[in-house]
C-alpha cells in the first residue's frame, strides 16, 4: 500500500478558499438578480393579457378564434410560471 503525504501551503489554500466563497456569492447576487428579472417579466406579461381581456371585453363580442387565442396564451404563460414551483 502507498501512502502520499501531499504538504499544502496554508496561505494558498486560504486563497483558494476566499475564491470559492467570492464565487459563491457572485453566483448567489447573478441569480438574485435573475429572479428580480423573471418576476417583472412575469408582472408584465400577465399586466398585458389582464389589458387584452379588457380591449376585448370593451369591444363586445368575440369570434371563437380569438377567445381559444387568449386561453392558448394564458395556458402558454402559466407552462412558462409551472417551470419552477412557486416556494
């Protein structure tokens, strides 16, 4: 049997050590920001159809094509919401 016996520099492994965590925290704050991104997005996307609905109610009746339309899109943006579980 082999043993190795490797000798590290403590102050490299410090370094080593103060990258990892500098890292995590850079990808920790990128995907804080990600999130902040999605959720406007979201706001926005679901602020136009709720303003679409309203145009369309506003303008009276409906051809069965535009009504399979809002629901086709609505169905599209709650696929894109069921991507990750809501917490």
């Amino acid at each position: 049997m082999d043993i190795h016996v490797y000798h590290h520099d403590d102050r490299k492994v410090i370094l080593y050590l103060k990258r990892i965590i500098m890292n995590m925290q850079e990808l920790a704050q990128g995907l804080t920001d990600l999130k902040t991104q999605t959720d406007k997005a979201r706001a926005e996307v679901v602020q136009k159809i709720a303003d679409l609905e309203a145009a369309i109610a506003n303008a009276g009746n409906t051809t069965p094509e535009v009504d399979a339309a809002i629901e086709a899109l609505k169905a599209s943006v709650q696929a894109t919401d069921d991507v990750v579980p809501d917490a």
